[in-house]
C-alpha cells in the first residue's frame, strides 16, 4: 500500500490525476492478493494494463503539443514498461494468476511507476511549464 505524496504532484492537473487513479489501481490491486481473490486481481490488472496506455496515450499527445525534444525516449520507456508488463501474457499461458506473480508484478510495477514520475515525467513537466512561462 503507497500513499499519494503530494511531492509526487508535477502541476500538470491531467497527468497528476491519472498518476493518483494509477497510484490508486496499484493499491486494489495489492488489496486484491491472496485470500482467493486472484480473479479480482486479474480484471485490476487489465484495467491497470488499459489505463497505463491511455496515460501513455495523452502524456504522448502532451509531448507533440509543445514540441519535447526528448519524445522518443520517453516514449521507448513508455514501451519498454508496457512490454515488460506481460499481465495478459502470464494470465493466458498460465491461466491463473498465482500470489507470486502478483508479488512480482507489484514490486515491478511499484518500482517503475515511482521511478519513471519522478524522473522522466518531472523532466517533461519542467520542460511544460518553462514552455508556458516563456509565452
Ligand atoms: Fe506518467
Ligand atoms: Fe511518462
């Protein structure tokens, strides 16, 4: 369980929603572990899975507007990310969705997601908002 932390927050009111709704997915999903409930867990996950891209989708649409220099390599870790996380992959070869993966996932997507916000996404937010103060 992790805690929205204001220092987290970049300005960017859209972007700062989808990562607390992300944060927020995140939690189900670790309230979701064990106890039988891996066929909740599973339908958080691809909910998750569907919502990371369309956070990619409008951080991308971002990039474009105001002309990132760095668009393609936040997009590539946006990609990498997005293939590393087989989700559907394990569910089907497997067909189930074992407290071990989802441990493993967790801790992946955890790691990952607080990482890529406070680096790649800050850089990004920076660049938006010396760009608007520039107008
Ligand atoms: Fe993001
Ligand atoms: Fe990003």
């Amino acid at each position: 369980m992790i805690a929205w932390d204001p220092a987290l927050a970049l300005g960017l009111q859209e972007v700062d929603a989808q990562h607390q709704n992300i944060i927020r997915l995140i939690n189900e999903l670790d309230a979701n572990r064990g106890g039988g409930k891996t066929q909740l867990a599973a339908e958080t996950l691809r909910f998750l899975h569907d919502y990371l891209n369309s956070h990619f989708v409008l951080e991308t649409k971002l990039m474009r507007d105001v002309g990132y220099p760095d668009i393609e390599r936040h997009r590539e870790n946006h990609e990498l990310f997005a293939n590393h996380v087989i989700f559907f992959e394990i569910e089907k070869e497997f067909g189930v969705v074992t407290d071990q993966m989802l441990d493993d996932i967790l801790a992946f997507l955890l790691e990952w997601f607080l990482h890529h916000i406070t680096t790649e996404d800050r850089e990004l937010a920076n660049f938006v908002r010396t760009r608007a103060a520039a107008k």
